[in-house]
C-alpha cells in the first residue's frame, strides 16, 4: 500500500481512538508499522494477518526493527477463517489489503465484526476497479453503511458502520 494511503488509514485510527485494528494482507509490515504506530498512541494493538510465512517472517523482523513489534500481532493463515473466527462486534476498523475476489465472501463477517462507528478499508478501489467493484456494491447498499472513495495512492474505499 503507498504511504499515502496507509498514511489516511492511519489518521483514521487516530481519530477513531481505534484500539481494535485487523488488516488482512500483512506481506513485509510495511503498512502495519503505520498502523501499529497510529495504535500506540491510542493504547490500542494491530493483529495482521499473511497467508504466506515467509512474509510473516518477514513482517516481523521488519515491526521489530521499526520498535512497533509490541503494537502487533502477526498472525500466519487465511484471513478469510480469521474473520469467521472473530465475535460480534469487537474491531474498530478492518483494512483489506489480500486477495480481491475474495472480499464478497467476507462481507458477511465484516459487516458483523465492526463496532458501530467501525470502519473498513479497502486498498486499490481504484487501482483494481474491477476486481473491487462487486465487492463495493455490498457496504454501497447497505443501510448501516456510509461508503466513501478517496482518491489517494491506489484508490482507498471506506465504509463506516453507522447504525
Ligand atoms: C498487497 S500485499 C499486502 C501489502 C501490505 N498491506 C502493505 O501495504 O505493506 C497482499 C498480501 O495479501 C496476502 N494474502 C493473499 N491472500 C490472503 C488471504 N486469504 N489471507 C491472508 N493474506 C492473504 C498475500 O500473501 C500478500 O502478502
């Protein structure tokens, strides 16, 4: 993800005193040092999650060197069972940044593991238009959602949970 982009996520985290963040699609941590930078000023903590292990290995020598490593926890497997795996309603913003036709298949959780005033964040809404834009119909037409497109780095969407 480019900076910019992890950068809105991360001003999001903040201003939601997030403390629950999950991202699915660690590869090397880049973007997870920006958020677990953000979640150290909010008290809060990152899990990310990588289906590959070498990049989980990877992540973490990366969290580490950036003195984050205490702010997250990096988990190896299918972010697809970590999501049904999670409870209702206990994250605070979701960061999509993994295997795009996937994400219809996990709208079901996500819209079930966000607090109210959750946010998800799905990266390269503009970059792979295509390959989001079913996906986007789904918080796009849902009531308690209020989606939004921000133009910055490779497309960031956002839907905040607002009922
Ligand atoms: C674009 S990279 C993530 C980049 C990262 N968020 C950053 O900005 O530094 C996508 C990652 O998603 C991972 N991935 C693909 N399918 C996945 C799945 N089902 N569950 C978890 N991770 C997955 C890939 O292994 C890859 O490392």
């Amino acid at each position: 993800m480019p900076p910019h982009a992890a950068r809105l996520i991360s001003t999001l985290i903040r201003a939601r005193r997030a403390t629950s963040v999950l991202e699915i699609g660690t590869s090397n941590g880049c973007s997870a040092i920006w958020f677990a930078d953000a979640l150290r000023d909010t008290g809060g903590r990152l899990t990310t999650v990588d289906i590959d292990a070498e990049r989980v290995t990877a992540a973490l020598a990366n969290l580490e060197r950036a003195g984050a490593r205490e702010y997250a926890d990096v988990r190896h497997g299918d972010g697809a069972e970590i999501l049904a795996d999670t409870p209702d309603a206990p994250v605070d913003l979701v960061v999509l940044d993994a295997e795009r036709p996937a994400y219809v298949a996990y709208w079901p959780h996500l819209r079930r593991v966000l607090k109210p005033y959750g946010i998800l964040a799905v990266d390269n809404a503009v970059s792979h238009r295509n390959q989001v834009a079913a996906f986007r119909e789904l918080p796009a037409s849902a009531a308690e959602f209020a989606v939004d497109l921000h133009e910055v780095g490779d497309g960031v969407l956002t839907g905040v949970r607002v009922r």
